[in-house]
DNA sequence: GAATCGCATAAGTCTCCGCTTATGTATTGC
DNA sequence: GCAATACATAAGCGGAGACTTATGCGATTC
C-alpha cells in the first residue's frame, strides 16, 4: 500500500521473481512451489508480504488459494517514478515512443 | 547498474531519502550529514551504495566530495515498470496525461 | 609543518529478514 | 471417519545490512 512496503517488497529477487510469474498468470501455491527452488512456506511466506504490499490478490477455491498479480500495486511505484521522471526530459520521449506504439493498436 | 542492485539502493528509505534529496541540488557529504539524522558515515556509506547503482555521480573538489542524482540510474526500474505495465491498461492513460502537461510547457 | 577539516574505510553491534523444519487447520477422496 | 492434500503459521537459525565509534588519509589553513 505504500511506497516503502512496496520498494521493500520488490527488493526480494525471488519474491519480485514470484510477483512476476503472476503476472502472466493465475496460479496456486503449490503451482508457484513447483517452479522454484524454495520450500512452500517460504513461497507462502513471500506471498503474504506481496498481498501486505497490495501487490498481489488471494481467490480461494476449496483447499487451493489462487493468486494473481495486482497491477494497482504498482501506483505507489509508478508515482514515485514518475515523480522523478521529470527532471530527467531525454527519457520521456522515449515513453512517448511507447505509448505512441500503443496508440497504433 | 542491474535491476537488483537499483532496487536494494532505493529499498532503504533513508538511502532513498538522500537520493531524492539529491535529484534537488547537487550537495556535500557534510551538507547531507546536516540534513539527516544519521552519522557522517552512514551517508558516505548510503553514497557508496547509491554510486555503486549508478544511482549518484560524484564530483571531487578538494577536499570536498559533491554529489548529485545520476537519472540514468533510474532507467532499470524504468524498464522493468514499463514492462509490468503493459498488462495494466487504466494505468497508461493516467501516464499520456501527465505527458500531455508536459507538451504544453 | 602542525593542526584542522572533509570524507572514506574499518570494525563491531544489533536488528531484520529469508530460509528451514515442524506443526496446525481446513478441505477432499476413499 | 480416516488418510492425504493444500496451505498457513510457529519457531529457530544464519546471513545481510544499517548503524555506531574509531581511525586513516589527503587537502587546507595558519
């Protein structure tokens, strides 16, 4: 939720590994486990201080929680960026090139 | 210089602190000191840190040590950010907004 | 040239954090 | 209903890191 919970929890290489996963992807815990080489209640573990984070969300379905990534988390980071995006001009024409690509969809 | 490294200078709030304070006016070691609450070595240490990001430059003087936001430093987050961005659709929007501000200086 | 100043580095302490194994608690299958 | 499954929580360990004080080193001042 804010800016200091968030940088801390994307600082973690395997968390920000597992954030990333769910974005491409839904996926259980036992899915999550599966792809990396630390037990399931470190994934749980890493899972529990994305959701504090507001970077990830938790569906339940039976004996199995799905999480997913949470794009909304990322506001506090892309505001701080953003923030500091604007004493640093040469960089925004490359984002305009981006968003432009966007444009042509 | 990587993506890990950027994020663990930018984890510590203190840290982050003096670089946000940096992306202000370039400043001294002992002016920064002045600024914090921590001792003298603790910022060089922070600036060690943030230098070694590619977070920070410094300009020697004397005996003084000036230092100052480096903002290609930001560029990893930045592209990790606009990659993560992609599947977050409301989010660009808000961005062409504030560049188009941007065009009307 | 001796003392002082600005900063970096060294060394040690303490807290935090990421990991493990062990265990608890639902839910499902037989 | 009992065993197995899916996940969370507890407890403990080891390492990383943010801080301190102490010290070293070049540049400046007198």
């Amino acid at each position: 939720m804010m800016l200091p919970d968030t940088f801390r929890a994307l600082a973690d290489p395997t968390r920000r590994a597992v954030f990333e996963r769910l974005t491409a992807s839904e996926m259980s815990v036992s899915q999550l486990t599966a792809r990396f080489e630390v037990s399931q209640p470190a994934i749980s573990q890493h899972l529990a201080t994305l959701k504090a984070a507001g970077l990830v969300t938790e569906r339940r379905e039976g004996r199995f929680a799905y999480y997913r990534a949470a794009p909304e988390g990322l506001a506090p980071l892309v505001d701080w960026i953003d923030r500091y995006r604007s004493f640093w001009p040469e960089r925004i024409d490359r984002l305009k090139d981006i968003l432009k690509g966007l444009d042509d969809d």
